[in-house]
C-alpha cells in the first residue's frame, strides 16, 4: 500500500544548523507555516547530543561529518517503513509548498533517492561528462557551495545508507556527486536527479527562467499585480533573490492581507521600565541644507535625550558652536581629526559595541528629515538586528535602499521597489542595501557583526561595504580557510538580514546637490531643490489657510493682507540684505533700472543683486499667484514682476515714501520686522479712501492694485528700522 497511498506516508525534514542564523529563523517559519516536522540538527538523533553550539563550529564541521550524522539518523528511523526522508540545509531555504504536495511528487518521480538539479556543475567542472545527459532541464546534482545546498528525498528503509562511508571532514557534496556518477550505484540506489526542478527549485540560476516562464507557468505565488509567478515547491538559493522571495513566500505577504508576520516579533516599549540605551551617530559628509531643522528634528524625536557622536565637516562649524549645547552627552568629530567617511562611521559604531550597555546604535545622515517623531521607538519594537525607515525624495523614487543589486553589486531595480517606495505596498522588507538612516542592536554589533572596520572595503563607498559585510558575513572567513572551495558549504552563511520599514511615513531625504553655500542664509536658495523643507522653513503656518478658511483681512477697499512668510524667512532676508550692504541711498539716479531714472526713490537692495530673482519669481508663482486669483478671481497673474527689492526705512536715512502709483498691475509689501520691537511708526496710507494700516504684522503682506485707484504713501518711520520687501507685478 505504501506506494499508491499517500496517505500512509510521512516526511521528516532532517536538517544540520549550528547557529541561529536570520535564515535558520525564516527557514523555521516556512516549516511551521506548513506545519512541517523538522528534526534539526539530529541532536535528539543522529547527533547524539553531539554539541553543535559554541565557537566557530561551523568551520569545524566537515561535511562528512554531516553525512555520518544523517546515517546514525537513519540507521535509527530505518525500521519506519512509510518515512520519506527529506534533507535540506536550512539557512537559506524557504519552503513554498506543503509536505502533502512534495510526498505527491516524490511519488510521481518513481525513485528512490531524488537529488536537487541545477545548470551549474561544482566542485568539479571535469566530472561534466560523467553526467548522464538530459533532454530538457538541469543536468547536475545540486551543488551547495556557491548557489544552494543538498536538498534530496529518499526513503530510508530501500535506501542502502550502511555503505555510506567517508570520514567527517570529506567534502559531502563531492561525495554524493560520486555516488551518483557511478551508474552502478546510481541503479542500485534508485537515484535520480530532479531536473525540472518539480520539486526542488534552486533560484540561484533561475531568476530569469522564472520571469521569462510568467505567462506559462501555473503559480502559486502572485504579486506585483499577478506579473511576477513564482512555482516552488521548495525553494533555493544563497543569495539575495531568496531574501526578495522571503518577504512573500510563503504567504508573507499580499495584495489582501498585506503582511502577514510583519509584526510577530515585536517587544513591547510601554512594558519596559526603562527604555533601551541609544547612542546616535550623526554623520555630516557634505555641506547640507536644512541642517538646524535636522537637528532640530533629532532633538524631538520623542525618546529621552541619547548621547550623540557627530561627525561633520568644516561647514557646520558656526552652526555647531551654537547648537552643542542642545546634546546632554557628545562626542565630536571635526574635520581636524582628518578620518575618512568610513572611519568615521567605524568609530561611531565602535562606540556603541564597546559599551555594553548600549541597547541600540542610530546612525543618521545629515540629509535626512525625519517628520515622524516616533520613528526610534517604531524601530525598536520591529526588534531585528538592522532596520531602517523608509525614507524617500520628495515626489521622486530616490530613497534610502535597494531592492536589490546588479552583477557587480551596484543599483538594481527589484520588482517591487517602486511600489515599496510609493507605499502601495506596505511592510517590514528584507533587502540587500540601505543607507542614511538605520538602527544597529547592539548584541549584534558585539555578536554577528563584531568585526570592526565595517565600513572599509576595498574601493567600496562605506555604506556599500557595510550592507556587503553584514550580507557576506562569511566572506570574510573564506579567506584563512585552509581550501576555501571544500569549506564553503559547510560553514553557515551568517549574513545578517538588513530591513527597511514602510508601515509609517517617517520622513523624507534632503537633496544635497546643488547646494550653493556663499550666500549668507544659504537654505533661501533651496526653493527649487527642496521644496519642500523650503516652504516648511520659510511660508508661514497659517498661509494655507487663506484658501481653505479665508484666513485674510482686508483693511481698506481692494487692499488684502495674509500671511506669507514665516518669522525665519523674514529675518534671513534682512540678514542676507544687511550682509550684502550696499543700499541705494534713495535717489533718484538709479543705474540700476531701466532709464536710469526713478521718481519716487526709496532706500533698497533689489532681489537681483543678491542673485535672488529667479528663486523670487518662483515664489511669486508658487504662492502669490493663488491668492491673486483668490482675491481677484478672473484675474490669472503670470508672476511677472522686474522689480523685487526690500525697503529699509530709518529716521536717520529715509523714514517715509510721499504719495505714488506703483508702476504694477499689483503690488505685494511683505513687512519683515515687528512694528513697536524693532522700529516706530511706519504703516501705509491710501489716499482714495482715507485709509491707513498702522500696525504692519511681521511675515504678512498686502496686495494691492497698482495704479489709478491705489494711489499710497508710507508713513514715516520715527524710531528704530524697518524692513519690506515690495513686487512690483505685472508692470
Ligand atoms: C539543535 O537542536 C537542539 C534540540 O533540538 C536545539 O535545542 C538547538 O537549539 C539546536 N541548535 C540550533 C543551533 O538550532
Ligand atoms: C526505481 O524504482 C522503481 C520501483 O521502485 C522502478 O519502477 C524504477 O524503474 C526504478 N528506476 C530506476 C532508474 O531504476
Ligand atoms: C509548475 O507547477 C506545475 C504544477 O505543480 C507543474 O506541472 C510544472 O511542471 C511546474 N513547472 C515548473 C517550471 O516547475
Ligand atoms: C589627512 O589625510 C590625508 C590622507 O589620509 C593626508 O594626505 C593628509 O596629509 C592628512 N592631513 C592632515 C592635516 O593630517
Ligand atoms: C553660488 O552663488 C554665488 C553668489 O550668488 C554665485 O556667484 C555662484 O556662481 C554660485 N555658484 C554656483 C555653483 O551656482
Ligand atoms: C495660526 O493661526 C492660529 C489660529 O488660527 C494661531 O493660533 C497661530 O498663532 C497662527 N500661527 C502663526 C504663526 O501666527
Ligand atoms: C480721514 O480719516 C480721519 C480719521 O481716520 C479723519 O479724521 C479725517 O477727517 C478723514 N479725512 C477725510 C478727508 O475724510
Ligand atoms: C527708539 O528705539 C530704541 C531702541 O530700539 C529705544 O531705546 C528708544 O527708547 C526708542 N525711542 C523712542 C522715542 O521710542
């Protein structure tokens, strides 16, 4: 009966771990999902309480070793007759189908003993011809060391395991390869080969077969609206293409549950009586805009207040000097201390793997914004040993990771990274590099990752090196292995999984490039780059509220006022005015118009002289405009305007501006100081109407029609400065 029924027959998954690697664990989660019975590392078997833990087992298990612990396995489960056998290494394989399914086929096969196939022969590329030939599919027995492991079914009681023989540091793989080149053995053994990989699917190789299959193949797995198809049954592969397929497989993510195991590992921060030590490194590499917003920022994440380490270069030094009081604990380093990117980044880390009681190590890039305030705590709870927060350019698909890499380990676009980026898809996602911003444990940094020195290797930019060393972990080791290729397989690949997590918005990332930083307040110029920190830092509050609850007066007929700039924006272009210094002196030559001739002089620096006017004009299309058509609804203003300076009004110079037209279809006066504090007086007078406005409010301004109607003079200035910054629009 037992070969027609299913039924009677069991599977065990006989597997060797020495250490609980991130892929042990995702390995262990696809076997209970299935609700597989794995016997791991034979020690209630085969082992014989063999210990497996402690020190650097792995390079001391021989893969003979491995084989003689699956034969006393045997040789004790050999009396079951209904047992099917099956052997996988476990750290980095997922299981994407049911025991039920691969019973099934192992069935189908009619063999007693099925190896794993794939399309690459290792160790040994002359046993090649041995090979029976195939007609379609993979040829040679499934090769651990570079792609995947033995992954092989056979039941124990027909298979003839006593002549197994070799010592514990023998290569396994060559062992079996030999096994089953011999055609005597191969019969006897009833050995074959599982060439179209129904039953075991090594991924190493089969990326692009899968993705040229898509239409044809039936699938299980569908994501990426139904595009991508997957059809394992059991799948492998060293390499990264298993981390992408373990955030879906088996069942870990989609379309209607999202996902599914996000969440499972989560601690609890309300439950802790003391939150877990902190230590921030902050790393300013290029000159940053935004940077006392960062700080800013960092200094309100709601967490108690952490030690920081700041790295940074010359730039910040006035900034620095203002602000280090802010930190209760840090340490700096500036560019005196001459260290390379990555240097700096080792000893931030250093820092916390050094220190015991340092839970967590934060390292945040200066280009960073982070508007979620809880994104520390967030990351704590996920409790993996690397993770970061997905941050991404405003409105672009720049963000801080790879969903997966090229050839030569530089940006490649994975499947579902768009969708990750835009949030569509939302998750804690295993992914082969990130940057700027992520959070270290540190158990890990004393543990997996206590090589120091992460962040050097070879020409790698130290992002880059770090996100391979804790991927490669073992590669390290390969080289003082003694013969590299027999060894490889044997030692556990520890690489530490690296996170990125999108199940909150937490911030956004800087554009550093083109930033220009001989002006004065250099972030005034950010308006094309970085619009966003730009309207944040500089458009007032409460701007956008004239549109949605007409947050506007109006004081006299046609004259409107709103509030447009922030007290920030005002100041710094004051500043910027002051810095450059040379007033016209208001008269009535002027070279720098048209003509050479101005009627009504006043005492000012135009927005072109500082090399403002482009950013100006935008700002008047931006957020002008809308009010225009607001308050003046037909009229669609193109924001053309020749002439944007800022007044200075003072008793000592000019203090007032007699009656006049302005030479403009409308005028905005944006008053940039506080009437009483910084100056007396001052306020605007409109003939027509017997109106004046007394009190101007710092960071609003009126718009007003130009001429005919709106003839206008500014009250004089009796004590103190005061500041405006007038347009002339659509002259
Ligand atoms: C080996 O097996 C024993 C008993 O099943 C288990 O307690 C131990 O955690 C295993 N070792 C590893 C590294 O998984
Ligand atoms: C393997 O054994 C089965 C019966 O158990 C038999 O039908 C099949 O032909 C054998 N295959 C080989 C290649 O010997
Ligand atoms: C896909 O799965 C189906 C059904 O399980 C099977 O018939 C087919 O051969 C498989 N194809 C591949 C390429 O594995
Ligand atoms: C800084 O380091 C570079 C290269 O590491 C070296 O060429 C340079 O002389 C160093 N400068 C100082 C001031 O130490
Ligand atoms: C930076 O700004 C200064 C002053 O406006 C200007 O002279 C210079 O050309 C700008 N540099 C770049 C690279 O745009
Ligand atoms: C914005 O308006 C609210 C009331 O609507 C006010 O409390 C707040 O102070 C205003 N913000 C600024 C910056 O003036
Ligand atoms: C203008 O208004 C003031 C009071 O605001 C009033 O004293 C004055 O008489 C008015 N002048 C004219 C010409 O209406
Ligand atoms: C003028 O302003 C200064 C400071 O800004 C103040 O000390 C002085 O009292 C003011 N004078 C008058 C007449 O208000």
């Amino acid at each position: 009966y037992k070969s027609c029924s299913l039924f009677f027959r069991k599977l065990l998954v006989l597997t060797v771990a020495t250490e609980e690697t991130d892929g042990f664990r995702r390995f262990m989660q696809s076997a209970n999902y299935f609700n597989y019975n794995v016997k791991l590392n034979c020690s209630s078997g085969a082992g014989n309480g063999e210990s497996w833990k402690g020190g650097d087992v792995g390079r001391s298990i021989g893969g003979g070793q491995k084989v003689r612990l699956l034969k006393e396995a045997m040789e004790e489960l050999a009396d079951q007759e209904d047992l099917v056998i099956l052997t996988v290494d476990s750290y980095d394989l997922i299981f994407a189908g049911g025991p039920e399914e691969i019973l099934k086929k192992f069935q189908q096969a009619n063999h007693k003993v099925i190896f794993a196939a794939e399309g690459l022969i290792w160790p040994d590329k002359r046993l090649a011809e041995k090979y029976p030939s195939v007609r379609s599919g993979k040829r040679y027995l499934n090769s651990g060391g570079k792609t995947c492991k033995f992954c092989w079914l056979f039941s124990p009681k027909e298979s003839n395991v006593a002549q197994w023989d070799l010592h514990d540091n023998d290569d396994d793989q060559l062992f079996y390869t030999k096994m089953y080149l011999d055609p005597l053995q191969r019969l006897n053994l009833n050995m074959t080969l599982d060439h179209k990989c129904q039953i075991f699917q090594n991924l190493n190789g089969a990326v692009g077969e899968n993705r040229r299959k898509k239409k044809t193949t039936k699938s299980r797995v569908k994501f990426g609206a139904g595009l991508q198809t997957f059809n394992l049954s059991c799948c492998f592969s060293s390499q990264m293409y298993l981390n992408y397929l373990g955030n879906y497989v088996p069942d870990a993510w989609n379309y209607e549950h999202g996902c599914a195991h996000c969440n499972d590992d989560n601690v609890d921060l309300t439950e802790m009586r003391e939150l877990p030590n902190v230590l921030v490194g902050v790393f300013i590499e290029q000159p940053t805009p935004f940077l006392p917003e960062f700080f800013h920022r960092l200094l309100t994440l709601d967490y108690p207040r952490t030690s920081s380490e700041v790295y940074h270069e010359k730039h910040i030094q006035r900034f620095w000097e203002d602000n280090r009081n802010a930190f209760s604990s840090f340490k700096v380093v500036g560019p005196e201390e001459n260290l390379s990117q990555g240097e700096a980044r080792n000893m931030g880390m250093d820092l916390c793997r050094q220190d015991s009681s340092c839970d967590y190590y934060f390292s945040m890039d200066s280009d960073v914004m982070l508007t979620n305030r809880q994104t520390l705590k967030m990351l704590i709870e996920q409790n993996r040993k690397i993770i970061g927060p997905l941050v991404t350019r405003q409105g672009k698909l720049w963000s801080n990771f790879w969903g997966a890499l090229s050839l030569d380990g530089y940006y490649a676009r994975s499947e579902d990274y768009v969708d990750i980026v835009q949030r569509k898809r939302v998750g804690v996602w295993n992914i082969p590099f990130m940057a700027h911003v992520y959070l270290v444990q540190g158990t890990a940094l004393r543990n997996e990752l206590k090589e120091r020195n992460h962040f050097v290797l070879e020409k790698l930019d130290p992002d880059m090196a770090f996100c391979r060393n804790a991927r490669e972990l073992t590669s390290h080791r390969e080289k003082d292995s003694p013969s590299p290729e027999s060894f490889h397989m044997l030692r556990p690949p520890k690489g530490v999984f690296m996170y990125i997590t999108n199940q909150h918005e937490f911030g956004r990332l800087i554009s550093t490039a083109n930033y220009n930083i001989s002006h004065y307040n250099n972030d005034l110029w950010q308006i094309f780059e970085n619009p966003v920190d730009w309207k944040e830092k500089y458009i007032h509050q409460n701007y956008t509220q004239i549109f949605t609850h007409n947050y506007m007066e109006e004081p006299c007929p046609d004259v409107f006022w709103f509030p447009v700039f922030t007290e920030t924006a005002c100041d710094e272009l004051v500043q910027e005015m002051e810095h450059f210094g040379s007033w016209s002196g208001g008269r009535h030559e002027d070279k720098r118009i048209s003509g050479g001739y101005e009627t009504v002089p006043t005492d000012d620096i135009h927005m072109k002289q500082i090399g403002f006017e482009k950013e100006w004009l935008h700002f008047l299309r931006e957020f002008i405009s809308p009010v225009t058509l607001k308050v003046f609804s037909g009229y669609y203003t193109k924001g053309y305007a020749v002439m944007n300076f800022v007044v200075k009004y003072t008793p000592d110079r000019q203090s007032y501006l007699r009656p006049h037209h302005d030479s403009s279809t409308f005028t905005i006066n944006v008053a940039l100081n506080h009437k009483d504090t910084d100056f007396q007086g001052g306020g605007c007078r409109f003939h027509r109407y017997n109106c004046s406005i007394e009190s101007p409010r710092k960071g609003w301004s009126f718009m007003h029609p130009g001429r005919l109607t709106h003839l206008h003079e500014g009250l004089p200035t009796t004590n103190g400065t005061r500041y405006i910054a007038i347009s002339f629009i659509d002259p």
